[in-house]
C-alpha cells in the first residue's frame, strides 16, 4: 500500500509501505552497512524513524540472537530498496514479517539519498507517516498538532519498570554460543534508561555482575547498597529523547555523585552526567547515526571507528571540570570525559558496537579497573 510522508519543513512524498496506520516520529539518517535489526531494536531510536544510507535492506533477514531489546523502538524504518530475499545461516525469518507482527511501518521505494541530504541541510526533522491519510494538509494539521521528541517521556516508555540480574556474556561466533564468564565478585547497579542487552553483555564479559534498575530508582537505594559493600559501581546507559527533560533523573544522578561512587556513563547516561554537573547539553543539527565514525583518543592519540547514535552532546564548557578524553573527527564534538576528582567518566559512542566495530572495548575493561 501507499505510505504518504510530510516533514516539518513542507516536504511531502509518496512511497510503499509494509504494515499499515498512522505514525508521528523524528526523522534521522543512519550511514551503518550492517546491522539493521540492532539498529531498530535498540530502546535509543524511540520516537524516531530511521532513514538508512545502505541502500538495499533485509538481505540477511533476522534472527532471535541480534535483538537489541525485547522489541522494534523505533516508530518506522525507511529504505531504498527492501529485500524479498534473504540468506544467511543465522537467520530465523525475514524483516518484513518481524515489522507486520510488531505493528511498525517499513517504508519502501523512496528516495534515501534525497532524505539524506535534506536532514543535512535541515536538521532532523518532525515527521507523520501514514499508510491511512493521503492529504497533505491533513498530514501538515496532524503533525502540528502532535508532540515534539522532548516532550514525550521516551525513558518511561522504554526502562523496565522492576530490577533483574543479567548473567550473560557476548557472543561468540566460533562456538555460536554465547562465552563463559569468568566472574570476578565485583557487582554493579545499571539504571536502564534505554539499555542495549549487548552493553550489559560487554559488562558482564569483563566478569562484573549485574542488577539492572529502573530509570526511577532513587539514589539512597544504590548509596545504601554501596555503604554496604552490596554493590562497587553504577553503570549509566544509553536511552532516547532530550536528556535535559529528565530532571528527577539528573536530581537523582546528583545524589549518587555526591556520594563519590564510581560511575561509566554512555550516550544518554554520558549526558545526563554534563547536566547532573550542571553543563547543559545541547541538541545537534541532524546527530550522529552510523557505525563508521571516527573517534580519537586524546589520551594515546589512537583513532577509534566507533558506533553512534545520539541527537544531543555535551558543552566545551565541561571542560573546566572533566578532562577531556575523546573527540569526533567528523565534527569536532566532545565524545569522551574523565571527572576530576571523581571515579567517573562517560562516552558518547557505544562502545559494544552493536552492529559495529569494537575497538573501544576497552572501556568496560577501564571501569572494571575503576572499581
């Protein structure tokens, strides 16, 4: 059936669509060649549709193993060309009928490149996407009408809403199992604002253990257990939406480092620790969507191709209570920090590259050293 599609900026289009409804999300573009379905699964695309570079989607189909997260967060995908066909060893079925059972719009048959290049010039872009209204002024009414990204509780929508251990390592592919841990007695509490299953995968490698809480968790809980010797350090992960929006998280997050507890911080988590801080982050033009970015380590000024997903960075400002760490050789942008005075710093790639490269493994192995 036919999708009709209008931005914010008056640009309207007509293409495919598998599933059916009506949807309103963020567009960004996201330049990964692999990797589709973490990238869809992954709770940080929430309230987003996802442009993909690559241009021909669903060739090697999907399996139980590369799930992100329980379910498909984003509100949709767009692609070039979607792929009928699929052929892979691991694979268990296809995207087509993963997007149908879930109820997501599969956009296909548009112009990427031309989506592409207009978020470069215009920025992300508030978008409704439907497979039930063809009037442009319908659509433009709708979308007016309808909240922006940071107005919506993304975290709330995406968090689990009670604590559980995680008691599992990453994967590996020579076996086609997942590895053995080797745990060491060392345990940390994970605030889930978002969290990727391969971050806690990559955590639990090390030989951390786990318990994972909701993003409402309140500090004295995580503080009573660190007095206790309960728990060595609080991991802070990734997550959707506007991280100044958060406020009770930020007040709480405070709290814990006041508290002097050794914190790692990603992506959202990295944020909301610039404005618990009190250094505001600030949204980016169009973000930083891919698997092929180039990241330099300022501390051994070795150049890193990492894995990104984020609308929003900290300030240089922040400089002038944390170290500076890591820096994107795209834009300039502050990726990485190290808190004076503090066991804590933060990263705004995903260093478990989750579809990606990892060479900035390392930094699982940093906090479990920091402990």
């Amino acid at each position: 059936m036919n999708a009709y599609i209008y931005t914010q900026n008056d640009i309207f289009l007509v293409a495919k669509a598998i599933g059916e409804g009506t949807q309103v999300g963020e567009m960004v573009f996201n330049t990964s060649l692999s990797g589709y379905q973490e990238i869809i699964t992954d709770p940080s695309y929430a309230g987003q549709f996802i442009v993909f570079t690559m241009p021909e989607i669903g060739i090697v189909g999907v399996n139980d193993d590369d799930f992100e997260s329980s379910k498909i967060h984003a509100c949709g995908m767009l692609v070039r060309k979607l792929s009928k066909i699929y052929s892979n060893y691991r694979a268990s079925g296809d995207l087509e009928n993963l997007l149908k059972k879930e109820n997501k719009l599969l956009v296909y048959d548009v112009d990427t490149r031309f989506l592409t290049k207009m978020l470069r010039e215009n920025g992300a872009q508030k978008t409704i996407i439907s497979t039930q209204i063809s009037d442009k002024d319908e659509l433009k009414k709708m979308l007016n009408a309808a909240k922006s990204i940071s107005q919506i509780d993304l975290v709330g929508e995406v968090s689990t809403k009670k604590s559980y251990s995680h008691d599992k390592g990453t994967w590996d592919f020579k076996s086609g199992t997942y590895s053995n841990l080797n745990k060491i007695g060392k345990k940390v509490a994970v605030i889930d604002y978002g969290v990727k299953r391969n971050i806690l995968n990559e955590l639990c490698q090390t030989g951390l253990e786990l318990e994972v809480y909701p993003h409402n968790t309140k500090a004295e809980v995580l503080i009573e257990k660190y007095k206790k010797s309960q728990i060595n350090g609080v991991f802070l992960s990734n997550g959707p939406g506007d991280p100044k929006s958060l406020k009770n998280e930020i007040a709480e997050i405070k709290k814990i480092i006041e508290a002097k507890i050794p914190i790692f911080a990603i992506c959202l988590g990295h944020q909301l620790l610039s404005n618990a801080f009190g250094f505001e982050t600030y949204k980016l033009k169009f973000g930083q969507h891919g698997s092929n970015h180039p990241v330099q380590n300022l501390i051994t000024k070795s150049v890193e191709i990492t894995s990104q997903n984020h609308n929003y960075n900290v300030p240089e400002e922040i400089s002038s209570v944390a170290e500076i760490t890591h820096r994107n050789l795209f834009d300039g942008t502050i990726e990485g920090v190290r808190y004076k005075d503090y066991k804590i710093f933060s990263v705004q790639h995903h260093p478990e590259a989750s579809a990606g490269p990892h060479e900035s493994e390392y930094l699982f192995k940093e906090f479990l050293e920091s402990l």
